[in-house]
C-alpha cells in the first residue's frame, strides 16, 4: 500500500529520505530500510516528530503539527524518541521564555528540576541540571542541538539554553538510548535532544504578549512575520523579548533585565534551492543562587529561604558570600544557515554551517574566602553537510561534521580577588593563566539508511568520531597581579613547561541498528542498539594547575595527566513496543520501553591519593530500567498523559588508587554496586488538558522519588511531589485571537531539593550543591496574534 500525502507528512520517517554530510572525509555504513505501511496517525497527538531513521530536522514535518501538544512519541520512529510541542515547552519551562532543558523535563526518565519558577536560572560551570536515565549533561548544554547544529558544546556559560525564545520553536525531538548516526550533538552517552526553529510563516502576521508573575517577574515577547515576499520567494520573521525578575530567595535578580533578538529567513529562489538563515543574541546579568550544605539541606524549614547575604560581611571569612560577589554577566549571539540544493527526484545536498560566540564571566565567592572571576571569551564554529538520497528503495544519509571548540572548556582565566567591607574587590592574582595552541576539534563522519520490507523496518548506519584535544600553555602569573588577561600574557615571564600539555587525537567508532515490526495493525515492535559517546575529564585541567606541587609530588605531570583524557563510551540497547488505538472508548497510545547500557571510561571526580579530588576517565557502570509514554482522549475535549521512568544505575567496579593510598581513601572508593549520586529510581509526570469552550485547563504533577546526594548512601534525600495548574481563555476576534492565562506553579508549596550540582561521583562532603526547589508561584500572561 502506497503513502497518501497526508501520511508522509504525519510519518516523516517516510517523507524526505536520508541525509548526508558531505565535506571532507565521507565514512558510512549503508543498511537497507524502507518505510512500513503506514497506519493514519491520530490527530489529536500527532506532533510531527523527528523520522524514524532520526533524521536532521529539515526532513520533519512542518511545525504547524506541533503547536497544541505537551508530550508525544512519534509512532514510526524505531529508536527510542519523544517530541514535545510548543504548549508542552511553554508549560514546562514555566513561562521564562528560554529553556530547552526544562522544555524536555517532563518527559520519560528525565530529571531537569527547577531552581527557580521561571527556568532562567544559571548555575556557574558545567552542570545545568540534565539527567537523561540517570546520565548527568556534563560540560555545559553538550547533549542539546538547534536545527541539527551542535552550537555550543564544552561549554561553563550558559550556551545556548537562553538564546531562543520558546515562541520561536516549533517543538523540542529527544532521543534516548542508541542514537542514530545522524544525530550531531557533542556527546550522546546521556541522550540528545534538538530545539527546531519555527521558520517564517507562510501568510503575513504578528504576535505580543505581557507576562508578570511573582517576585517582580515581567516578560515581553513580540514576532511578526513578513508572510511571502518578492514573488512568493521569500518569508523571514523578527522578534524581540525583554525578562526582569528578582530572585525568589535571597537578594539580587535572576536575570536583570535580558533582552532577546531572534531573526530567521527562508529563501527558495528556484525549485532546486533553498537558504535558510537564523541569528540570535541575548544579554543578560544574574545573581547567582546559593547552593546548600547537606545539613541545610536537611532542614528546609529553616534553610529553605538561605542565600548570599544582603551586605558584605565584616569577618574576612564572611565576606565572600556577598550576593554582589556571586554574579555573571554575559553577551552571547549566534548565526547559522542551511543551504540545500536537490540535485534530481531523489537526492538533495544540504550545507549547515554555523558560528556562536558567548563573552562574560562568573564571579563566585570561594571557601578560601577569595572572590574569583571566571572570565569566559570564546567562539564556536563549524559546518555540518550531507547528502540525501533514495537507493535501490533505500533512503540513505553520508554526511560529516567538522566542529571547532575554542577555550574555555576548560577554563583558561581565573583571576583571584580579595573582597572587603566596602562591598569592593582588590588584587587579582591569577590562579589559571593559560593559552590555547591548538583548539579543542571534532569530526564526525557517518552514514544512515533505512529500508522497509513490508511490515519490517529496518536501520543501520555507523558513526566515527574523531575529536582532537586542545594543546594548552600555562603562563607563569608572578608579577601580573592586577593586569587584565591579554596583558598579563604579554607581561609574563613565559610559559611553564611542566605544567602545559600538548594536544593530541582520540577516535571512536559507533555503530547503530534498530527494527520496527508491526505485529498488528495497531501494535509495533521496537528494537534499537549502537554506541553512544561521552565527554572527557577536560574539567581536570584546573584542578592540577592548582595543585601542581601535589601531584609533581606523586610524579604526575600535566602532560601525563592530559593524555589520560578518554571519551566515555557506552553500548546501549533498547526494546519497546507501541500500541495506538481508537475506538468508542477513545483513542491515544501506550508505548513501554525497557533498556540497558553498559558504560565505559566514565568522567569521575575524585581523590585516588593524591590529596586533591579531580577529574578521570576511569569509571564502569551499567544503567537498566524501564519507562513509558502514554497519552488518552476519553472524549474530544479531555486528553491525558503520562511519562513514567524506572532507573538504575550502578557502578560495577571500584575506582583505582594510587599505591600507599591512605584507608579513608582506598574505603572511599569502593563503589561496587552503588547506584550513582543524584539518580532517583523513579519518576513520573501526570497530566490532562481539558476543554470546555474558549478555556483549557491543565493540571500537571510531577513526581520525583528517592536518591542520595552521595555515592555511599550517607546523604539521602526523600522524594517529592509538585502540583502545577494553568487556565487558559482563547477568544478568536475578527482581525486575530485573544489569549490569556494564569499559572500556579507549585501549588501546594511543597518543600524539596531539586537540583543537585554534582556528576558521577560525589562522597559525603560539606560544599554547597543542593538547590531548593522554588515555592508557590503565581504567572499571569496576556497575548494577541493576528
């Protein structure tokens, strides 16, 4: 049976055939696959995900599919993958306006907890708050794509994650487990997700709105559209966005008034071409929240409100934990472009280069008592190209990816100040002072293909990653105290030897599988297995330069430490199935996965004997568990959802020492069997979307079970529970619609830890890394659209 359109377009895993990134070394695995008949997807859950074969966003369906769902699985899709549309991402990442890891944080086995309402909270370093079945999103926002695009991966800034508004997402496509060779994200071990744009409208028209919600939030938002112009070529949109909120507890805003400009154009001069073209920048400053002890974190009754203090304090050791000294401050902007050109009926080239630059800096109070500024200056760039086409009725992608990922990640410039009374700083010595010789790279080369034979679909595609580590020089910093960054490298004395490192090459070969079958009109098989591919212990790099004597002392040189980088790597399994129906009890799907993964040369921070904790590659683990999606229409107006996650994820040898290790530190690491830190065995979300004539309301509960803060079990943490609520007023007017709503967020006002600023492996410790979850929050919001 043939595809009507309307099906293609409802399973793109059978419109647009496969992807191909052609520039440079060209490597790829062709398997045979070709689309299963296609059964008429349901209507009121269809959010036109990513294809089954994972293809690059451009092959997907069009956005228009995805603006009035919260969570959905894309029915043909033969690896583990979710979608969540425009209402979802809104809901989600509770009215802020910019934040793709909160938009995915309801989703199946997904941790992504609030630090504050609004989900425009940044904490310092590479830890923003992503776990995917248990997998800590290390170095910054490296699991997150746009369009295909890996704009900002190693990254201790904010990256990407405040850059688009949400207005301007069509949906956010998550996959998890094995990940088709296609997906470009830095590092998949933990899953990767991709933010697609929502290009210019077909038809000319607009949009504003005003939100204002508690502790002093305000946003404005405002896109309009050109429509179709110079011949029905070209559409391109414009859009603008300004954020202003206190922080909910303790002194200081979080951001200070963050203004966001977006710019997307969609060209096609002639049949065969088309250009899409997209920039965005955004500016903001932040007080930084405080993390909390375990002890603190113990009695949130009393602590729950704890933050920086207000005034600086008059004791040397208080005075590092003035709010005005824990800050950031960064300008960050980005532009990339998709060139495609279809060669025949069947084949098409695709161009996507891309450029992100982020400037700023971190100041951060420090246990020393010292206030250190963490300057962060750097771009990103590269292109990603491939080649599509159908062969012998298979759909097959070959593409590369050639990235450049210049310092910091990891830091290059931290400058050491002493604060005082008056609320001022003084010195700046230099703790980090380095220089990049060569920069952080990678490659990729790869191929995809997809084949059906009848009711079975097959997968199959390979993936080789080379990724070049960055050769560093460490300046000596005597007598450059006081001088900005560029000065003090001419001003010193040279480089230091024994403490810089060379760069040098690691390769990594990831194969992917996966098989679709329909066992009945209504019910589908899944199988998927590959290779995933994780991040190195670069955030090391500080740690020795701060401690050279103690390591020099155990005859470990920089050079000798840089070159024991390794990429974590793992191989992952998943197995599902997919029943939808509709029938006079209503209609919607239930889709069950159970999984396992088996993790080598994880990134673990801690102390074999040197005397210091730092970062390497020497971690094996193993991750099993199950999880669900589910989504039901009892009637038209009611729909319901779930997403359900069971994860464990353990370690299955104990960490190396050094020889003459004391007995603390041999105990600490015996980790045999230890589930990982800050990795719940539960997690759900709970939800509906109930219509009754112009309004729509959503309850949400989000359930989030037990876990321990540490490795050895001595810091545990009880599971919570959150209520959200919005209601929603459309009203269609003659020249446009009429939108309002209300949100109370936590509505119950429950007491929790949310976010937990640690990774693989963290012992009982007494350093501030629980963040209190936000109380009770209140979020109104009026639109207009024409």
């Amino acid at each position: 049976m043939k595809r009507t359109a309307s099906a293609r377009q409802s399973l793109p895993s059978c419109g647009f055939r496969a992807r191909l990134l052609a520039s440079g070394s060209l490597a790829a695995l062709l398997a045979f696959s070709n689309c299963a008949d296609a059964q008429q997807a349901l209507p009121a859950i269809d959010i036109g995900g990513a294809g089954a074969s994972g293809r690059t966003p451009s092959a997907t369906t069009s956005a228009e599919t995805s603006k009035n769902t919260i969570m959905d699985t894309p029915r043909d899709a033969a690896a583990t993958e979710y979608a969540v549309g425009a209402q979802g991402i809104d809901l989600a990442s509770g009215g802020g306006g910019t934040n793709p890891i909160r938009g995915i944080s309801r989703l199946p086995s997904v941790d992504a907890p609030e630090i504050d309402p609004y989900g425009l909270a940044n904490i310092p370093g590479g830890n923003k708050g992503l776990r995917i079945r248990g997998e800590v999103s290390q170095h910054g926002n490296s699991t997150g794509t746009v369009e295909g695009l890996p704009l900002s991966g190693i990254d201790p800034g904010p990256g990407s994650t405040f850059l688009i508004d949400n207005e301007n997402l069509s949906k956010i496509v998550l996959h998890e487990g094995p990940m088709p060779s296609n997906v470009n994200a830095y590092f998949t071990v933990g899953g990767a997700f991709d933010s697609q744009i929502r290009w210019p409208e077909e038809k000319m028209g607009g949009e504003i709105s005003q939100s204002v919600g508690s502790f002093s939030f305000l946003r404005t938002f405002a896109r309009v559209d050109t429509g179709t112009i110079l011949n029905g070529t070209t559409k391109a949109f414009l859009s603008g966005s300004f954020v202003d909120a206190d922080k909910w507890r303790g002194s200081g805003k979080s951001p200070q008034g963050k203004g966001d400009f977006n710019f997307g154009l969609d060209t096609r001069p002639t049949e065969a071409f088309e250009a899409k073209i997209f920039a965005a920048k955004t500016s903001f400053d932040g007080n930084t929240y405080r993390g909390l002890t375990y002890d603190q974190a113990s009695n949130l009754g009393v602590y729950r409100w704890f933050d920086f203090a207000a005034i600086p304090g008059s004791l040397p050791s208080q005075m590092n934990n003035y709010y005005g000294y824990n800050l950031q401050h960064f300008d960050i902007w980005t532009a990339f472009s998709e060139f495609s050109l279809r060669l025949n009926e069947a084949t098409r080239v695709v161009v996507k280069p891309y450029y992100y630059r982020e400037d700023g800096y971190y100041l951060d109070g420090m246990a020393n008592g010292m206030v250190r500024k963490w300057l962060i200056d750097h771009d990103m760039y590269g292109v990603v190209s491939e080649i599509q086409s159908r062969v012998a009725d298979t759909d097959v992608t070959v593409g590369h990816w050639y990235g450049v990922q210049n310092l910091p990640g990891p830091p290059t410039e931290w400058q050491m100040f002493q604060p005082n009374a008056a609320g001022g700083l003084t010195g700046g010595s230099w703790s980090v002072l380095a220089q990049q010789k060569s920069s952080h790279n990678f490659n990729a080369a790869y191929g995809v293909a997809a084949r059906d034979f009848g009711p079975l679909h097959l997968e199959a595609g390979a993936r080789y990653v080379w990724e070049h580590m960055a050769g560093i020089d460490e300046y000596n910093a005597n007598g450059v105290t006081g001088l900005p960054y560029d000065t003090a490298l001419a001003l010193s004395s040279g480089v230091i030897p024994n403490r810089s490192v060379t760069g040098f090459t690691v390769g990594t070969f990831l194969p992917y599988g996966a098989l679709s079958y329909d066992l009945a009109k209504d019910l589908k098989l899944k199988f998927s297995g590959g290779g995933g591919y994780g991040g190195g212990s670069y955030d090391g790099w500080p740690a020795y330069q701060q401690n050279a004597n103690a390591f020099m002392k155990q005859g470990i040189t920089a050079e000798q430490y840089w070159h024991t980088i390794r990429p974590e790597t793992s191989t992952q399994l998943d197995l599902g199935l997919h029943w939808s129906f509709s029938d006079w009890f209503g209609s919607g799907f239930i889709e069950p996965t159970a999984y396992y993964s088996r993790n080598h040369n994880k990134n673990v921070s801690y102390d074999p004997g040197v005397g210091v904790p730092f970062s390497q590659n020497v971690g094996e683990a193993q991750g099993y568990g199950g999880q669900l999606m589910a989504h039901y229409s009892p009637i038209e107006t009611v729909d319901l959802f779930a997403s359900l996650g069971y994860q464990r994820l353990e370690f299955l040898q104990n960490l190396p020492v050094l020889p003459g290790a004391s007995a603390a530190t041999v105990y600490s690491a015996q980790v045999v069997g230890r589930q990982l830190p800050d990795v719940p065995y539960w997690i759900s979300t709970l939800g509906a979307n109930w219509r009754v004539d112009e309004f729509t309301f959503t309850p949400i509960l989000h359930i989030v079970g037990s876990r321990s803060g540490d490795t050895s079990g001595f810091q545990p943490l009880a599971g919570y529970a959150t209520l959200d609520l919005t209601g929603k007023y459309t009203h269609k007017l003659d020249w446009g619609t009429l939108e309002a709503s209300l949100s109370i967020m936590n509505i119950t006002d429950t007491h929790y830890i949310g976010f937990i600023n640690n990774g693989y492996y963290q012992q009982s410790s007494s350093s501030g890394i629980y963040f209190p979850g936000p109380p009770r929050s209140v979020l109104a919001k009026i639109g207009y659209k024409f």
